[in-house]
C-alpha cells in the first residue's frame, strides 16, 4: 500500500467555492477496475481536506489487489473526522461501490450519516440551462475552461492497473495517480458551477424590476426583473423557459416575462349558484338574478360564470397570488393582476420569481 499527501497553499477560492469547502468538509474519488463491487478491486482512493495551512491532496494506493482492505481501512479512518463529503457522481458509484466493499471486508462505515453535496447531481439539474452535450466531470471542465495534464480515462487506466499489479513501474504509477489527483483537485474547481443551483434555491436579491416593451415574447410588454447573485456566474447562460426568458453573466441575472395586456376572466366555483347574463357576459349570483327579467339570463354553466377584468397580468403555473385570472376556464395557466401594491411586496416578488425557477426544475 502506498500514500502520498501533497499540500497546497497557492489555491485561490471563488467566494462559493471559500464557503462550501470548511475544514469539516472532504471532498473524494475512487478508482476502480470496474462497475461492479463484487466481481473488480478498489485500488486507489483520492480525497482533498482543508485546513489553515492550506488545502491536502491524499491519496490511498492498492499497489496489489489484496490491499483494497487497507486503503479502504484508512480512508475511512480518515473519513470519520468530517461530516460533509464532496463528491462527483459518488451518490450514483463511488458511495454504494465503497459501502459494499465495506460490507465484503468487514470494515464499519457510517455514510449514513454525512452530508452530501453531489456535483454530477446539482449540475443535471439544469441540463435546459446549461445545455452541453453530456455531464461527465471532464466536459464540465471544458465549460469552466479548467485544464488538465491528464488525458486518459478511467476506463482506459484499468489495463496500466493490471499491468502494474504485474510490473511496477514508476511511470504507470504516476499515470494512475495523475489521474485521479486531477479528478480530486478538479471538484474544487468544479465548486463555481453550483452558482447556478445556488440561484434556483433563492440565493440572490432583486435590484430592479420594470415594464418594458420587448421582442423576447410574441406579447407587446414584458416584466423585467434584475436579480444581483450571491454567487457569480462562472460562465455566461441564457435560455428561453415557458413563460419566461433568462438571461446571466456574472453576478447579474435578467428575467423576462411577459405580461397579458387585456381582459380575462375570473371563474366563480359553484357555478349552479349563478345565472348568466348574456347581454353583459358576467355572471352574477342567484340572489342578484332574481331581480334581473327572466329572457336576460339563463342558468349560468361551468365555462361562462365568470366575471371580467381588465389589466395588466403575469402568468402563474398553479395558484400561488389570488385573486386568479384565466381566458379559458381548463386553461393550466393562471393570471394574477400586475399592481403597484404587489410590485412593492418584496416576499410576494421573490416568492413569485421562485414559483417560476421552480418550474424550469421540474419542466
């Protein structure tokens, strides 16, 4: 079994990066000669840990295949010191994969009980705003323009694994090591990417928001919110989502929406408790109506009992801001009346924004 440990005190961190990596926190990568626990060997764990003197690259090496219980056994030693684990994918591989080699060699573990911040996880989220062809940890380097000395990958070290297991030699030994090192050091600089999670979750506040005559949206006017991040963009994003345009660079993130300039109508619930009126297209409640001649009304119906309302409207996917508008009563979008009192309500404001993030999620 080797170890090797490499500080480093030059690391410059992004704010995010400074607030997510504390010292209780480690981030860690597992090499493996294959998919499956039972039938391929662990042979070498990479982890990064933080302190005041700087950031430790740390790694386990199973220069044999009979040594997975020992790195295994001291990575986890050395696991029991944190509480937060950072890693790329480990949810889906590295996680399970560790617990049942656990299992296989008797050795005690408590995942269970940590908290877990998954890169490949928070970032597939947001495939409609980020937009690349795959989200495999190299090809998020790519778009953070992080380069790397490595340019195998794992699958490719499997066969200089077994090789070495048969004639070590230093310069296979460094290949294995590289690799996983960069794979390690490169999630600290993959931390800058959750800005874009970080927005989604609420992290931000409003700077400035106006109706503004747009072409974003076939409607004439559009509601435009300026948001100032927490986190900065590290690269520059924009997408269209229903009912809303996005657009971010750096700190800074403009939403448009746009805005139902007209009349809708307001849908009363029990509509067997309402007459119609034709000549006025409302609705209005029996105890009204029978003041009202009987060939001027007829007993109203689901999709007429309305009343109606002219204005200024933002689109809503559920009911979230009463009273709610709508052109058709089965239409799946509801409008809420765009007024200065709702436009000084900072919660409502931020509430609504979210209501819509929130949305782009699940679409």
């Amino acid at each position: 079994m080797k170890i090797t440990r490499k500080l480093l005190t030059d690391i410059h961190f992004t704010e995010i990066a400074n607030d997510i990596f504390r010292e209780d926190v480690i981030f860690f990568d597992i090499e493996t000669t294959g998919f499956s626990p039972a039938r391929t060997s662990l042979y070498l764990i990479g982890c990064a840990t933080r302190d005041q003197s700087g950031v430790c690259i740390t790694q386990f090496f199973a220069e044999q295949k009979e040594e997975q219980s020992q790195i295994l056994s001291e990575f986890m030693n050395l696991l029991s010191h944190y509480q937060t684990i950072i890693t790329f994918n480990g949810l889906g591989f590295d996680i399970p994969y560790l617990k049942a080699k656990c299992h296989e060699f008797e050795i005690p573990e408590q995942f269970d009980s940590f908290h877990f911040i998954d890169i490949f996880k928070s970032v597939s989220k947001l495939k409609f705003l980020l937009n690349l062809p795959n989200y495999k940890q190299k090809t998020i380097e790519t778009f953070l323009e992080i380069d790397r000395e490595d340019t195998y990958t794992g699958g490719e070290l499997i066969e200089i694994y077994h090789n070495y297991c048969l004639h070590p030699e230093k310069e296979a030994l460094q290949l294995l090591l590289l690799h996983n090192y960069e794979d390690v050091l490169g999630m600290l600089d993959l931390l800058p990417v959750l800005s874009y999670g970080e927005f989604f979750r609420g992290n931000y506040q409003i700077s400035d928001c106006q109706i503004l005559n747009d072409d974003t949206f076939s409607e004439s006017s559009v509601f435009s919110l300026t948001i100032h991040l927490k986190y900065a963009f590290p690269q520059k994003v924009s997408c269209q989502l229903p009912q809303l345009f996005l657009q971010g660079n750096q700190n800074e993130v403009i939403l448009s929406i746009p805005v139902y300039v007209g009349e809708l109508h307001f849908f009363y619930d029990n509509y067997k408790d309402y007459y119609y009126l034709p000549a006025e297209d409302v609705a209005i409640h029996k105890s009204v109506a029978a003041f009202v001649d009987k060939e001027f009304r007829e007993k109203a119906k689901a999709s007429n009992c309305y009343t109606r309302k002219e204005g200024q409207f933002l689109p809503q996917f559920e009911s979230i801001i009463t009273p709610e508008f709508k052109e058709n009563r089965n239409d799946r979008i509801s409008y809420f009346e765009l007024t200065d009192e709702w436009l000084n309500s900072g919660v409502q404001l931020h509430n609504y924004i979210q209501h819509l993030l929130h949305h782009a999620l699940r679409t």
